[in-house]
C-alpha cells in the first residue's frame, strides 16, 4: 500500500499540490479499470 505523496518522494518527482493531484487522477483511472485497489482515501495497492 502507499500513498501519492510517498510514491513522488521515492520517484524524485515533485510533491507540490498540481504534480499529485496529476497522479492521483492517473491513479483513479487505473481504480476504475481494476488494475488497482482503493482500500482507504489516499491510499491505494495492487489489486491481488
């Protein structure tokens, strides 16, 4: 499991607001065709 912010901090990539709200709707489309799970606000993992 790990957060946006957590995955920018490990990538190098920039943590400012805009940069992880872009991830984050990358991360929802990635939700919604199942290749990811959602188990908390904020918070996603590998669907298994």
């Amino acid at each position: 499991m790990f957060r946006v912010r957590d995955l920018h901090e490990h990538l190098g990539l920039p943590t400012d607001e805009p940069s992880i709200n872009v991830t984050r709707s990358r991360l929802g489309r990635l939700v919604r065709q199942g290749v990811l799970e959602q188990p908390g606000r904020g918070r996603y993992q590998k669907r298994t």
